[in-house]
C-alpha cells in the first residue's frame, strides 16, 4: 500500500509540474498600426485586482522581464511621455480538479478445481483525489501614446505553480512567450 501512494504521490507531482510550465499565448493587434515607429515605451501601473493576487517583488520580476522583451524589438524605457504605454495586470481563479488511480490487485494465491489449478480473478481499487490550483491570467495590454488607442494585446493562461523555486525563470518564460507574438520579432542574441 506504501508503495502505490509513493507511486501515485509521484505522478501527482509530475502532472502539476508540467501545468505550471505550460503557458497558453493569444494575441491580437491594430492592423493599421506601424509599430516600427515606437522607439520608447513607459509602464501605465497595475490594476488594483492585480495589486491583491501579486507582490510588489513579482511585480517587479514581471515588469523587468517585460522591459528586457521590448528591449529586445528597440524599444527603450522612459518614465513619461513614451511612444508607447504599456499596462500590465493579472487575473486569478482557484479551480479544483480531480485525478483517479486505480490499483489491480492480482492475488498470489491458486485453488485446486477438480484436476486443475486455478487464479483468483483479484480486484481493483479506485482512489480519487481532488485539489486545489489557481489558473493565472497575464494580460500586457499596449496603447499609442499619443491617441491612447489599444494597438496590441497579448494574453497568456496558464496554472500559476506557487512553488518560489525558479520563480525568476518562470517569470521570464512568461513574458518572453507572450511577447513572441509582438509585431516585431526580438533581435537575435550574439
């Protein structure tokens, strides 16, 4: 019995961790929009929504990563008056789930029928388990910075891992796969 927990432990940990590292990206943009023509971009601020689900750390981590994005496609960072306006916000919703494991049990034990030996048919158990996990939204919404027209929008969904381990690469992985479908491509890195 110890050993089909560990099994089941096991598989458990597997599924949720590679949830977290799956990230689901769509976009959508203004098609008459020429984007080469933005040169600077600023931050716009964080939803108050968003200022209760993440930190002021996270928050930082996920601004970072994104000023490293659009660095990357010429653009550079200027606190006001920027080509471009870039808001950032977050949306959460706790999910449960539930996953099934079934053991067969084949017992060792024959009998004796007449002039044969036979097996017991054995059985099987179902355990179900159910959990919690939070599903996360990351929306990077960009305006013109002169008519404050939406130009862009890119979203990426998926589980949040609540684990602090690599939370950093994470982040980073986030935002690089919701600014690769940004009209202008990152500059190839030497």
């Amino acid at each position: 019995m110890m050993k089909n927990n560990l099994i089941y432990i096991l598989i458990l940990s597997l599924f949720i961790g590679s949830c977290s590292s799956s990230i689901k990206v769509t976009a959508d943009r203004d098609a008459n929009t020429d984007f080469t023509k933005y040169k600077t971009f600023s931050y716009m601020g964080w939803s108050q929504n968003s200022t209760k689900v993440i930190s002021d750390f996270d928050k930082r981590r996920i601004e970072a990563s994104f000023a490293k994005e659009f660095n990357k496609r010429g653009l550079s960072y200027q606190e006001t008056d920027a080509d471009i306006e870039v808001s950032l916000f977050l949306v959460t919703e706790t999910k449960t789930a539930t996953e099934a494991y079934t053991d067969y049990y084949r017992p060792y034990n024959s009998y004796y029928y007449g002039n044969s030996w036979g097996w017991n048919n054995g059985y099987a158990q179902t355990t179900y388990h159910q959990y919690d996990y939070t599903d996360g939204t990351l929306v990077c919404d960009v305006f013109d910075g002169v008519s404050k027209k939406l130009v862009w929008q890119s979203v990426g969904s998926g589980t949040i891992n609540d684990n602090t381990k690599n939370r950093d690469m994470r982040i980073v992985e986030a935002a690089e796969k919701i600014m690769s479908l940004y009209p202008i491509p990152a500059a190839k890195e030497e």
